[in-house]
C-alpha cells in the first residue's frame, strides 16, 4: 500500500483557507510532506479557473452587445445552476488528461470553449457557445486565448510519468443559499458534486474540509478580494450574491452524520455506494490567512500551529484511507 494518499479533496466554503493550505504544502519539505502528513509531492486541480473563464467569456460577449451565457450578470450566480455539475465534469477531463499526459494542439481559446461545451454536454446542458456566429466564437477565442494557454501551461505543469509518490489534491467549493433545510436540492452542495465525479477519482479518494462559519467565509471573502487580480487563485472575491445564494451554508456535516460508516461520507456511483474517509481541520478562529503573505514573512508559532492542525486531520485520515 502506498504511504501517501492517492487524492484529496480539498473542500470548504469561499475562503475557508483551502488555496492558503495548498500554498502551505507546496512549501513543505517533500519528506515532511510524506512523513508528517502522508502527502506526497502536490499535483494539483481546481474548478475555479473555469469560473473565471466563464465570466471572461460572458464578459466578451457583453462587450459585443450579445446576450451572457454563464451568469445572469458579472455579480450573479450561473444561469443554469446545473452548471455546478459542469465543473465537477472539467475536474474529471482534467483527472484523465493528467493520467494520460494528454496534451492539445489547437487553438487554447478554441479549446477552453470547446472543453466548457464538452463538459455541460455530459451534464445534460444544451449546447450554448456552440449557437453562436462562428465570427463571434473567433473573437472570443482569441480574446481568452493567453488565459486559456496559462491554464494548460499549469495543466502540464502538473503531468508525470510516476504517481507512485505523489497525491493529487483537487479543491472545489459547493454550498446552497443561506437558511436552507438539508438535504440541499439538486444541483447544490457536495451530495450532488461528490456524485458526479469520476468512479475512479471516489475510490481513491480521502476528504479534507476546512470549517469555517458562513459568515466568517463571507468576511474571510471580502478581506481577500482584490479587484485587479480577479483570476487569482489566493485573491479573488466571490460576488455577495454568490456568498448567499450559492455558499450561504453546506451540507459537508449532514452528508457526514448520515453516513452508514463512521468517519465517512457515502456518495452513490454506478449504482454503489462508495464511502470516501472524511476529516476536518477547524479554521473557524483564523489560522490560514497570514499564508497569503510572502513565505519569508511566515510566522513561525502561526506555521507550527498550522502543521499540528493538518497533521492531526490527515492522520485521522490515514488510518481510514488505510482501511478502504
């Protein structure tokens, strides 16, 4: 058996601390990272670059006096909310790309369209980029098309020949609006994204949630955001409406608390049941944010803290990853 975990689905709310731990991992010492957290070297996938992609394609249509396709507005919520799923199929595209090594010869601005309209299809969305006038789609391709190449630069950034000591970390974010009742209804919250991803990626699967409150996800939120780097992974905001609509609570506890093994959540797959160990490190007093700054003005007494938190979590973890 491998001594590191195969993947981990790094999970919170907007902020909770997700990409700040990720930057904290990146900085820990290869054999630390295996010794003290059973994490091998990171490769990494996130959903989140697709959503600022889209908003970047709806913007560029707007621009041309045309219709948005994503979102209602640039500080709404998506159109079709089943779009949540869309990007839980991106992450799978990206899974078996990585393990494939596969890489793209066209056009990146062609390609981003083309993958986006791919992964809605297998979610059941009607073509939407693929009505528009082929000069429209030109325009809008080589817009995003530096964009679109830094996003398969990091793809390929993360490729190897040798998974034996690594661990695939995948970051998403889901919830539904504020004040609802659980279960949360289709397409919101992690039940529904967890049942979407690949039967592969489930079963070699741990969980790691960062807990934070709503509200202080919504704080943590507007703290972080920078409007002249919208795109960043540590410095974006996620617009209001967005925060209260669509991350107003999660479901991560219930889908924990109703599982059938302890230590679990259950999602159901091809007619199964997998059941993905699951663990959490409490960010609800704010341990990650001082990760944003430059590493050499890290604090050492914050990063020691830091490290005794992830390791308690990903030691809980092992033990029921070693049992799967």
């Amino acid at each position: 058996m491998k001594n590191v975990f195969d993947i981990v689905l790094l999970t919170a709310l907007p902020a909770s601390g997700k990409s700040e731990v990720r930057r904290f991992l990146k900085n820990v010492k290869e054999e630390e990272l295996k010794s003290d957290f059973h994490i091998g070297k990171n490769l990494q996938l996130d959903d989140f670059p697709y959503v600022h992609m889209m908003r970047r394609i709806d913007d560029e249509l707007s621009k041309m006096g045309k219709d948005r396709v994503f979102f209602v507005s640039p500080d709404k919520p998506f159109k079709n909310p089943y779009d949540w799923g869309t990007l839980i199929e991106l992450i799978n595209m990206d899974y078996k790309d990585m393990i494939s090594r596969k890489k793209y010869l066209e056009n990146a601005g062609v390609w981003l369209i083309n993958r986006i309209e791919e992964a809605a299809k297998k979610i059941g969305i009607e073509p939407r980029l693929a009505k528009l006038d082929k000069s429209v789609i030109e325009k809008i391709s080589e817009s995003i098309k530096k964009e679109a190449e830094d996003i398969l630069e990091d793809k390929y950034a993360n490729y190897t020949d040798d998974f034996s000591d690594k661990t695939i970390i995948i970051e998403f974010a889901r919830g539904g609006k504020q004040g609802s009742s659980m279960p949360l209804k289709e397409p919101f919250g992690y039940e529904y994204s967890f049942s979407k991803l690949d039967e592969e990626i489930l079963k070699k699967a741990v969980i790691l949630y960062i807990w934070v409150t709503p509200e202080e996800s919504r704080r943590k939120n507007e703290a972080r955001a920078n409007p002249n780097d919208p795109g960043s992974i540590l410095h974006h905001g996620v617009p209001i409406d967005v925060m209260l609509n669509d991350y107003g609570c999660d479901d991560m506890f219930y889908l924990v608390e109703k599982s059938d093994v302890k230590g679990t959540v259950a999602v159901q797959k091809n007619g199964k049941k997998i059941h993905v160990p699951f663990a959490y490190f409490d960010n609800r007093v704010d341990k990650t944010s001082f990760l944003r700054e430059e590493v050499s003005k890290w604090d050492k007494e914050k990063v020691k803290d830091i490290r005794n938190s992830i390791k308690s979590a990903t030691d809980m973890l092992f033990g029921l990853f070693a049992k799967k």
